[in-house]
C-alpha cells in the first residue's frame, strides 16, 4: 500500500520541502544522540503555539516535515478533521448533571434521572477509544497528522512510531502543587496506578442519576455540587492559553527525528518503518483516532507493531502496563517482554509496573487489537513532570531520560527486524 494515496475521509498535502542545499546535521553514533542538537530543536518547537486542531498545529506539523527533510526524509501532512476539544464535549456533560441534580432536588425526578443518565453518557463515549458519537453535533475544524515512511516500503511488517505534536491548555486543576501535597502523605509510594482523575466528573452526573431514582435530596445536593465544580474546571481549562508542550509532547517530536537520522543511516532489514506525529492528541487521541480510521484496514494486525511515545523527558523512564480513563486496557504481555527485554540489555532502566487512568495515542492501537506499547516518563512521585502547566519548557526536560526513551525505541525497531512479536488469537 503507499499511504501518500491512502483512502478515507480528509485530504493530504505532500510537504517534501527537499532542499539540495539544506544544511545536514553531523551524524552521531547511533547509540548516542545530540543532546545539545535535541535541546535546540525542541526550543524551536516549544516556541509555537501550537493548540489542539489550530493554525499552531499545522505550524508545527510543517517545521516537522521541513525538519525531516533537513534529515533526508521525504514526509507529508494529511488533513483530518476535529473538534478540537475535550472541555466542550465534558463541560456539557457535566453541565447535564447539574441540571439533572437541581431536578431531582425540586422532585421531579423523573427528569433528574434523564438528564444525569444523558450527562453521564455524553461523558463515558467521549473517553477514548470509545466512538464518541456526541462529538458529531460539535463544530469541528482541521487537524494535521505527519507522516514519513522508511525502510523498505516492500516488506511484509511495519513498526509505526507515533507521537504528536499539539500541546494542552493550562488548567488549575493540573497546579504542580497538588501532586507536591499529596505526595507528602506517601500516598504515591504505594500507587502504580494513577488517580481516575475522571471519577468526579463523570461521578456528578450519575450521582443525580441516582437521586432521581431513589428521590434522595442528600444525594441531589451532591450530584449538582459535583456537576458544577467540574463544570467550573472545563470552563477554567478552556479560558486558559496552550502551554508550551515541551515534555508534553515536544520530547517525542525530537525523538521521531533522532530516530529518522538513525534509520536512514541504518536502515533494518526487511521492516517498513512509518514516523507518525498526530495532531489533536490533547483532544482526546482525534488525530490518532483518524489516522486509524484512514489507515487500519491497510495496516494487518498480525503484521503491524506500534511504538508510541508520550511525555519522554521526566526523570524516570517508563512503559505503560495499561491504561483508559475509565476501563483499564492491559498492554500485550508479548510486547511488554519485549519491551523489558530491550531496556535491559540497552541498559535502561524504568520504573516498573505503572498504569495510568486517562489516555495516549496509543491506546486507539491498543483496542484496535495491535501489538503496542506506550514509552512515557515520570518523577518519583509516578506522575508526568510540569503536565499541563505553563513551565513545561525545554529547560525543565530531561534529556538523559530522552535519549534513554529513543534508545529504548531504536532497540525495540531493531529487535523486531531480527524476529517478530504475534499476540496470540
């Protein structure tokens, strides 16, 4: 199949922008990256405003393309459309809540159930990788995916390496201060899994689903109370600006390029490489959601593997064990081995058995049925440095955790070249 004519909804833009006289940056050993060229490329990248389905994002997915070719590879844009929000589609979730529990609280109850099993609804489909049908009523705009294939373009398996290049608005309830206090009651020493930080969101609407039931005012008063906080968090998080995405998910951006230089200068052996940046990732997984949607029925499960990369310049390198926002998806034990097997004999070290309650790209791979596994990071309190706040910048980044997370997918590529991974049916 050759992708640059692929089906599906969406229009694509070739952008080879393949310059003879580009400057061409000085090829390192493999095993060892540029940190000072990393730094530099991600300073660049952090300085666009680069929001969910935006002129910023296209912006940035053009200086990939153009970084690419800067590098030798041929990569292009393909247009997907978007709405480009996940506080719209929750807020008025939420909102339904609160008037569900107000209902409930005035006795008619009937309505109060309706209205918080509506709220509660619109809340639980809009979680990826769900359909999100209620998206469909909401106004949409582009959203941009790079893409650049590598390798051989006739051999029978392909390693997508994903990660995305939109960034996230601000939000008081991401205050770096919150994980610092709750850190202080040891809490975080014994969680390998993350917070349902979605619990009282999507809590508040089925609280006033149950009021209307049962036609209690104590649990009326807490569903509209629970509706509206949350409802006062979406608005906060959508009046705020973008913030500058370094960590979150600058990191992986450069690390598709890294690895770029790498595979041009050492191609593997009968594997055909696709580098995936997605758009609307910060939109609930959009971008990725209709690169699927494009491209999965040409991409054979049992010949395709996906390496996905989010959030790779924390302190401490990481692969996911799960995760979903509201059901845990467990990641393929076949792939995890491998994963593990590779960190161990590149010598890297990750913290272990870590699973998250909300969403990356990779999981739409994950419960489209792939072999997949999710290259992320953390601090020692098992949480992502400066997520969603305004000092997420380059300064702040770890790039020793960055070059260990390109190491990491470099082996993995290789490993898969010499001998493949099949989950079983």
């Amino acid at each position: 199949m050759d992708m640059r004519h692929g089906g599906g909804a969406g229009k694509w833009i070739c952008c080879a922008f393949m310059s003879p006289t580009a400057p061409k940056r000085l090829a390192a050993p493999h095993g060892e990256a540029d940190q000072q060229w990393l730094r530099q490329k991600l300073e660049e990248l952090e300085r666009i405003e680069r929001p969910s389905a935006s002129e910023g994002e296209l912006q940035a997915a053009e200086w990939l393309v153009g970084e690419l070719a800067k590098l030798g590879a041929e990569a292009r844009i393909e247009t997907e459309r978007a709405h480009g929000t996940y506080w719209w589609p929750i807020g008025i979730g939420t909102s339904l809540g609160v008037a569900g529990g107000l209902a409930a609280l005035r006795g008619r109850r009937l309505a109060g159930a309706a209205l918080g099993a509506l709220g509660a609804a619109v809340i639980a489909t809009d979680f990826p990788p769900r359909p999100r049908p209620f998206r469909k009523l909401l106004p949409e705009r582009d959203t941009f995916n790079v893409i650049c294939e590598l390798g051989d373009p006739d051999a029978d398996r392909t390693v997508v390496l994903v990660s995305h290049h939109d960034s996230a608005n601000a939000g008081l309830v991401f205050h770096p201060g919150i994980p610092d206090l709750v850190s202080k009651t040891g809490a975080f020493r014994h969680l390998d899994t993350s917070p349902m930080l979605m619990a009282p969101v999507i809590g508040g609407p089925v609280t006033s689903l149950l009021a209307g039931l049962t036609g209690s005012r104590v649990l009326a008063a807490a569903g509209t109370v629970l509706s509206a906080g949350s409802t006062a968090s979406m608005i906060d998080i959508g009046l705020r600006k973008v913030v500058p995405g370094a960590n979150d998910n600058g990191t992986a951006v450069i690390a598709l390029l890294e690895l770029a230089r790498r595979f041009l200068a050492d191609p593997p052996d009968d594997l055909r490489l696709i580098l995936l940046s997605a758009g609307s990732e910060e939109s609930f997984s959009e971008g990725m959601k209709a690169f699927g949607e494009r491209h999965f029925d040409n991409l054979p499960v049992d010949s395709t593997f996906f390496i996905n990369m989010d959030t790779i310049g924390s302190p401490y390198l990481t692969v996911l064990r799960g995760e979903g926002f509201l059901k845990m998806f467990e990641y393929p034990a076949e792939a995890l081995i491998l994963a593990d097997n590779a960190a161990e004999e590149e010598g890297i070290r990750l913290m272990p058995n870590l699973r998250i309650r909300n969403g990356t790209d990779g999981l739409e791979a994950l419960a489209a049925g792939y072999p997949v596994v999710s290259i992320c990071s953390c601090t020692e309190h098992k949480q992502p440095a400066n997520y969603h706040w305004p000092n997420d910048v380059s300064e702040n980044v770890d790039f020793d955790t960055v070059e260990s997370g390109i190491r990491l997918a470099e082996g993995m590529t290789r490993r898969l070249a010499g001998g493949w991974v099949s989950l079983p049916d």
